[in-house]
C-alpha cells in the first residue's frame, strides 16, 4: 500500500465520498500510477466495511481511473502516451468539435465575459506556477463550451473523459513549455468564437487541442 493514508468517515453516502477521496488523491499525485489499491487495508483507513469501498472502485474503474482484474490486484490506471494520441485526444476533439458548433449560436456577451474569467485565472496561476489551477481552469474553460447547447449525450461523454484528461493534464505537467503563457492559447480561441464564426472556431479549437498536446504528440 501506497505511504498515503484516508481519513475514516461517517457511514453517509459511502459510496460517493469514498469515491471523491480516492479520485482526488489520484488526481493530486497522492496516489501514483501503478500503485495498489486492497480493500481490506481501504477499509481499516477508513473506518467503513468492504462494501463500500468496493463500490467506490467500481466507480473509479468506469471512470478509467483505476484497473481492476478478478481476482487480482486493483491498481491506479496508467495513460501510455499512445492512449492518450490515439483515444482520449480524438473523443475529446470530437466532442468538443460538436459542441462548439452547436454553442456559438447560444453565446452572446455574457457568455464571452464568463469565458474570459477562467482565462484571467489561468493567466494568474500560471504566473504564480501553480499547475493544478492552471489545469482547472483549463478544463472549466471547455466545459463551459461543452455545456453550453445542454446537449445530454454530449455532456454525459465528457464527463466520462473529463478526470481522464485533467489526470493526463496533471501527469504530464513537465510538458508545459512555458505555463504562464498557457492561457495565451486560450485566448486565441475566444477570440475566434467571439466573432460567431463557426468555421473559424472550429479551426482555432483544432489547433489549440493539437498545439496543448504537440510534445506528447511529437512522442509517437
């Protein structure tokens, strides 16, 4: 078992609170990719019954954060850089491609000035070098397109990628050539959308997904 240790907690909403804790600390770097995750010694950190915590791991493997096999070991997943080329980044361009085409016709200035917040605190903590605001901020920013047309599927696709990517994000930090000018990229792509250009946005969040992972890419 990893050096990390959970906090125990109260029997309430087990399951989803399990869930959150170990999700986060996957996501902060707490736990490593590759390390094992028992139920029994979960449990004793934890305070709760296997149940739960076994149903929590259901939930982190559907999100693709962790790997289970029957009767073998559950270990925190780990993203090749050929999975994330060949996989992840085509879903989530073809998600966010959709999106997009269907949003520009919903925003008007309000949306523009939403959009511009998570720019400005990108820009800060990439200035103050603090890469896991800088991701969410990141992410916020494409949700927010994502979400915009309140397309159902859609949305249901990117949530089943999204901890996907801000892990991906978060593990290949030393990718970043200079992250603070990362949010530099991004506004570039409001830009674009601000003159409701369809065509033109499109292009521009092409190229902005594909300069974001142009080290990554180079890899192949």
């Amino acid at each position: 078992m990893p050096s990390h240790r959970f906090n125990t907690h109260k029997p309430v909403s087990l399951r989803h609170v399990i869930a959150d804790d170990i999700r986060q600390a996957i996501i902060e770097g707490r736990l490593k990719s590759g390390e094992r995750l028992v139920e029994l010694e979960l449990s004793k950190q934890m305070g709760v019954s296997r149940g739960p915590i076994r149903e929590a791991l259901r939930v982190l493997e559907q999100e693709g954060l962790i790997h289970s096999h029957p009767y073998k070991e559950t270990v925190v997943a780990e993203f090749s850089a050929e999975e994330v080329v060949h996989v992840l980044i085509p879903i989530r361009l073809t998600v966010e491609l959709y999106a997009l085409r269907k949003a520009i016709p919903l925003m008007n200035e309000t949306d523009f000035n939403h959009m511009q917040t998570y720019i400005d605190e990108m820009r800060a903590s990439g200035k103050a070098g603090n890469i896991p605001k800088l991701v969410d901020y990141d992410l916020a920013f494409h949700e927010y397109i994502v979400r915009k047309p309140d397309l159902t599927n859609i949305t249901n696709m990117w949530s089943n990628i999204y901890n996907r990517i801000r892990l991906h994000f978060l593990m290949q930090d030393h990718l970043y050539e200079d992250i603070s000018t990362t949010w530099k990229q991004h506004q570039v792509l409001l830009d674009a959308i601000r003159t409701m250009d369809i065509e033109l946005s499109c292009a521009e969040l092409n190229k902005h997904i594909y300069d974001s992972n142009i080290a990554l890419l180079k890899q192949e």
